[in-house]
C-alpha cells in the first residue's frame, strides 16, 4: 500500500521541485543526464561511476510513474563501490535537479514497533528534468518613436568601404575577451560513446601482450577494423587521457605500430618510456591540453626517420629469450661434443674425460689409483 501511494500522479509531483518537471520518458532522462556540462568536470572513474549508476536507474525505474525506488546497499554492491559513493552521486543528481526525493529510506531499526514491520523501507525518487524558461512576452505594437530609438540602439551605421580595420588589429584583445567555445555536440556523442563501451566491459576487450590482427587468415577489412577498435578501447581503458578523443583517433595513430607486430602493452609502455629506457618525468594525468597530439607525440618518439616503428618492448623481450635459448642449446651441443671427444677409446677401454672425472663423486684419490689401474692394464693388453 505505501509504495503505491508513494508512487502515485498526485504525490510525485508534489515533490518535483520548483523549475523542474517530470521527465516524459526514461531515455530524454538519460539524455539530460548525459549532456549535463558539470559531468565534463567530474574525473574519468567518476564519471564511469555516474554512466553505470544512470544505467542502473534506467533499468529499476518504474516507467508508469517515472521513480526509482532502491537501496544504497544494493547499488554500491551493483557497481562495486561503497555506499558513501552512492550517496555523493545521488545527491549530485538532486543538486542538477534530476532526481527529487519522494520519499526518504528508513533502517528496520528505527522503524516504529506499532507498525508491526522488521524490514527497512526504501527510499523513492522521481525522475525530473530542468523546466525549459518561459519565454518574455514580445509587445504586439510599437510606435514610430520606440521603433526608431530600437533602431538607433540596435544597429549601427555601416562603414564605409576601406574603413574596417585589418584582421591584425585584433592582436591587442586579450583572450578572455573572447567567448569561450561551445562544446561540439558530436564530440560529447562519441565520448558518451566510449565511456557505454567501457562500462559494459567486463574482461579485457585485446589481450595485453598479443598482436592486433584477427585469429583468422585472409579475414575481410570488417574483422580488421573490429579488432583495432577493441585494441583502441583498451588503451583508452588504461590510459585515461585518452577517453576525451575517439577510439577511430586513437585507431589512426597507433595503427602503424599495430601493423608492425606492436601490442596494446607496447603502446602503454611508450606512453611512459623513452626509446633509451628512461621515464618521462611527468605522468599522463593531469596537464595535457591536446590528447590526441601527446599521443602521437609520444608514439612518434618510437619511430625511425623513415617512418617505421622500433622494435617494441614485446618485440625485443622475445628477440632476447630467443638468443638465451638458442645460446643454451649451442652450449649444450659445445658440451656434448667435448664429452665425446674425452672419451678416448684404446683397446675397448674407455678413458674417462676430466670433465666427466670432475662429475665423478669419489674422492681424489681414488679416483687417482682407478685411472693408474685402467692404464696399466691397457698397457699389459698392448703387450700381450
């Protein structure tokens, strides 16, 4: 019964607060949601927090009455993070006028003995957008005075030809004189794009030390493309910089050095290491204005003059295992070769090496008396 009360027209629009409305439908909620500009200012993991709590909104939410009704445990245990996080992420969405609280949670510790309940009750919010303002309202009339004092504000008298000032002239405005840039709505899409990529992902999307080329030989152009978009978002998994430009970017840039047998480990390690084995002394966190040209900045150090990729880590650990082993092996065959040699033949009795006789674990002695023994006996063998 308290559910559906909560949950009815007249009580969860009560609660919308002022300058918002409730939201026609989950999906131009979840657009809203998305396009807010201070979810741009929240850090990489805080905004994948708040993508994978919207998704868990959309799928509890109640579509007839447009609330959610949950507990904070059940969501930290959802997304894997503490209930504190929960709470902050909640109340972000409240103060952004997104959420409006219908009814408040209570523990089963504190809820009354007479209503005869032992279970804690959850709290219940409504889905609410920012109300569009309303717009002021144009006078139907004006008079020939009004209309020539709105002409004289309004709009100034053309120049004469050779008058406008060159483009040069404005050199002397500063930049905080100029408007700042408006955010490309596709920009937002294809970040919005990678960040629902991401937040589905559940194991690696490209093994870290493998080749980025598909399993099978002869693949179309459509299998290459997949596997360098699941490389491509595997970088931008762990290298956070890099979400605020496209998977198809990060793509163009690496893909040289996919084709030369370069893995998504080679890629991360050149973002930190120099050629030379040396780190750069500042990290990939904070201070790049320009994602896309660090990025290449940083592959490019890897490349020759000519344009090809050096060797990548992977590529000389694997050069290096090689010589180790085909070095063991040359030693293995150098040694058996010299045990073969020692064993010198003379008579059907064979004289043991002095590396095998090194081997021996007798003592020295013994093994002196036995060698004088062996020899003289081949001796009294040549003689008979």
């Amino acid at each position: 019964m308290r559910v559906a009360y909560e949950r009815s027209k007249a009580v969860v629009l009560r609660a919308v607060p002022k300058g918002c409305r409730l939201a026609r439908h989950v999906v131009a909620w979840k657009r809203v949601v998305l396009e807010h500009p201070a979810l741009e200012l929240m850090r990489a993991d805080g905004r994948a927090n708040m993508a994978a709590l919207i998704e868990v909104i959309a799928v509890q939410q109640d579509p007839a009455s447009r609330t959610w009704r949950t507990t904070w445990a059940w969501v930290a245990e959802r997304l894997g993070v503490h209930e504190d996080s929960v709470g902050r992420m909640i109340r972000r969405l409240k103060d952004w006028g997104l959420l409006a609280v219908v009814a408040t949670g209570r523990s089963a510790r504190y809820t009354p003995r007479a209503t005869g309940k032992k279970q804690g009750e959850a709290p219940v919010y409504a889905l609410t957008v920012p109300a569009p303002p309303v717009p002021a309202p144009t006078p139907t009339e004006k008079t020939e005075e009004e209309a020539a004092v709105s002409v004289d504000i309004n709009v100034g008298p053309v120049p004469p030809e050779g008058v406008c000032s060159p483009p040069h002239a404005r050199e002397s405005l500063s930049p905080k004189d100029a408007a700042a840039p408006r955010p490309s709505a596709k920009a937002a899409a294809q970040r919005r794009e990678i960040q629902a990529a991401l937040a589905q992902r559940t194991a690696p999307l490209w093994p870290a030390h493998a080749t980025v080329q598909p399993s099978r030989v002869g693949a179309p152009r459509s299998d290459w493309k997949q596997a360098y978009r699941w490389a491509g978002l595997e970088i931008q998994h762990h290298a956070l910089v890099l979400r605020r430009i496209t998977t198809a970017y990060v793509v163009s840039v690496a893909k040289t050095h996919f084709r030369a047998g370069w893995s998504v480990a080679d890629v991360l390690h050149a973002l930190d290491w120099a050629p030379n084995g040396h780190r750069y002394p500042h990290d990939a966190a904070t201070g790049i204005t320009h994602p896309g040209a660090w990025f290449a900045a940083r592959l490019r150090a890897w490349t020759h003059q000519d344009g090809t990729p050096h060797r990548s880590p992977d590529q000389r650990a694997a050069a290096e295992a090689e010589q180790r082993r085909a070095e063991a092996v040359a030693a293995a065959a150098r040694r058996t070769a010299r045990q073969a040699a020692g064993e010198a033949t003379a008579g059907g009795v064979a004289v043991r090496s002095a590396e095998v006789a090194r081997v021996d674990g007798r003592p020295f002695r013994v093994r002196w008396a036995a060698q004088i023994a062996a020899g003289a006996a081949a001796a009294r063998s040549l003689q008979g």
